[in-house]
C-alpha cells in the first residue's frame, strides 16, 4: 500500500521524507470567492531564492480589500492584520490564487479570511495551500476617520 492511500480524503501527500508537510492536489475552497491570481517573478526574491514574505502579506492586503469595497461604498483603509500564518515558501514562476470570505460586518468595519493557494511552476493543476491571513479594514471619510457602513 503506498504512502499516498493514507492521506486524508482530497490530498495526495508528495513523495519524499516530508510527504505528510507537503500535501498536493489540496481542493480549492468552494465557500470563498477567488479575488486575485499573480505570478510572482525573480525581482520579487529573498536571498533565500523564495519570495519575500512582505510582496506575499501587499499581494493578501490588495485581495483582502475586494470584498470590503463592496461594503465600504467609498474609501477605507487596512487596520489589523489579526492573523497571518506563511504554511509553505512561494516560488518565482508560482501560479497564486487569492481566495477571499467576509468574516464579520462591523458598524465601521469588515473582517475578512484570505487563503493563498500555490500552483507549482512544474504541477500545474495541483494546489499547496501556502498562506492563511486574517484583516479588518474600516470605512473612512475624506479625512481619513471611521465612517459607518450603511448597508441596505
């Protein structure tokens, strides 16, 4: 029997001595809305040869800010990152998918889940989820103070 029967239902665990750390073929979610879709490029490395974590964090705040926009009806600015986990290194040459879901509706602001999937330069196809964030952005007036969010 092979390494791979035994990985939960939906992911296929890559070959090598940390197959269990790597999961493949990871399904992308269906309760989130797909947002943003980049392809990181050599200018964007570490030294490391990996992407640097802060072009990863800009690249989740612009896809976080999609959904609030369409609360915020104007304006708004990012006032928490409450969450950020990096799961897995992104690659130049990486196929990123931003997927995005409210997750609370305040009276001045809207939290929202971002979720990160990789598809590998050579693994077409195949999803590694490589980053999970969680941010509050808030409405804001021309002079940059909370406003309410009128909802209809």
């Amino acid at each position: 029997m092979s390494s791979e029967s035994s990985a939960p239902t939906g992911i296929t665990a890559e070959a090598g001595a940390h197959a269990d750390a790597h999961p493949l073929n990871v399904h992308l979610p269906t309760d989130k809305e797909l947002v943003l879709k980049v392809i990181p490029m050599p200018g964007d490395c570490n030294a490391n040869g990996d992407i640097f974590g802060g072009w990863v964090m800009a690249q989740v705040d612009l896809a976080g800010s999609v959904l609030p926009a369409r609360y915020a009806n104007g304006r708004m600015a990012t006032v928490a990152v409450n969450q950020f986990v990096f799961k897995q290194p992104v690659r130049v040459g990486d196929i990123l998918s931003f997927f995005s879901s409210v997750s609370r509706i305040g009276t001045t602001s809207v939290t929202v889940q971002v979720e990160v999937y990789a598809e590998r330069f050579r693994s077409q196809g195949r999803y590694i989820k490589v980053t999970e964030a969680s941010l509050t952005y808030v409405a804001i007036d021309d002079s940059g103070r909370p406003r309410k969010i009128v909802r209809d």
